[in-house]
C-alpha cells in the first residue's frame, strides 16, 4: 500500500517557529530544511544588499531586502537571501502584514556548500522564480567568486551571463547599476 507523500503548508511552518538554527522553506508542499547560513554566507548576502541599497538611495527606484519570506502560495514559501523590488512594484506585493506576497523584479541566492543545496538553488528555486514570474534571478557561488545570471526571456528564466571576480556585474532591471564581481564576496 502507497501513501500520498504529505504536502506541507505555510500554516505547518508554526510547528518550528521557536527554532533558530534552521531555515525552513517550502517549494511545491516539499519541506527544506537548512542549517543557519555561515559567516562568509551572511558576509556576503551582507555586501550585495548593500550595493543594491546604496544605488536604490541614490536613485530612489525600489529597495533591496536580506532574507525576507516569500509567500508565493500555500505551498510555496521561500527565504531568498537578498531581493530587490521596484516601489511601483512592492506596493502591490506586501500584504497588511508587510510580508511579500508576490515576485520581486530581482532574486539573489547566495549558494550553500553541499551538492543539495546547490541543487536547491540552482534548479528547485530556479524554476519557482521563474513560474512566479522574478525578472532577474543571481546565483551567487562564495568559493567560485563567480554569480550566474538569469533573466526572463520568453517567459522563462534563462541563463544570460556568468561572470567572475574581475568582471562588472549590470542589469536592465536597475539603470546605471554597477558593481564588481569580487565586492559580493
């Protein structure tokens, strides 16, 4: 006899809300958990939201956010490490709450060591950014001090670019943004 593998909701996220040394995420009724980001992690998510707040204060087109939830749906609530929304687009995107109920324009993961995670990353939150409709997603690799490029192109997420330490990282997504490779790390 099989049975139907059980589908977890943002209502069962409660059961771990007392605990701090893990992350819980849930794609698809699948539940992740993940330990607590190291320091190099944290340094990091650190730097690239504060290039991204730095250059949204001086033009004052949206702002960048360090580990906010997402609640897409009932079964897809995420804890993307940096994101970055338009003011146009966050007004209708924040519920009364002030959680984020909907895609930012931009979604930056910053990889965790271990072929599990990266695969999280890489295609399980890949393909949930890309359904729910993100413009830009970054995938950030601390040890390769390289970040992986995706953008939407034909209503998909594709790969557009990757890019290394010494190259200089744009986006159509934020006008006149730029920023070095090796200052995200």
């Amino acid at each position: 006899m099989q049975t139907a593998p059980v589908r977890w909701t943002t209502a069962d996220l409660e059961f771990f809300a007392s605990d701090r040394r893990n992350r819980y995420e849930i794609i698809d009724g699948e539940l992740f958990v993940t330990k607590a980001p190291n320091w190099d992690h944290q340094t990091s998510c650190a730097n690239i939201v504060t290039v991204l707040k730095i250059w949204s204060d001086e033009n004052g087109l949206g702002q960048a956010a360090i580990a906010p939830g997402i609640i897409f749906s009932d079964s897809d609530n995420v804890i993307p490490d940096v994101v970055w929304a338009s003011h146009e687009r966050l007004k209708y995107l924040l519920d009364k709450a002030g959680h984020l109920t909907g895609a930012p324009e931009l979604v930056v993961e910053v990889l965790s060591p271990g072929a599990k995670n990266e695969n999280r990353d890489k295609e399980t939150k890949l393909k949930l950014y890309s359904v729910q409709g993100v413009q830009e997603y970054w995938i950030c690799d601390s040890i390769q001090k390289k970040v992986e490029v995706y953008r939407r192109e034909q209503a998909a997420l594709k790969l557009a670019i990757t890019l290394f330490s010494q190259d200089e990282l744009t986006s159509p997504l934020l006008p006149g943004f730029n920023c070095l490779v090796s200052k995200l790390f």
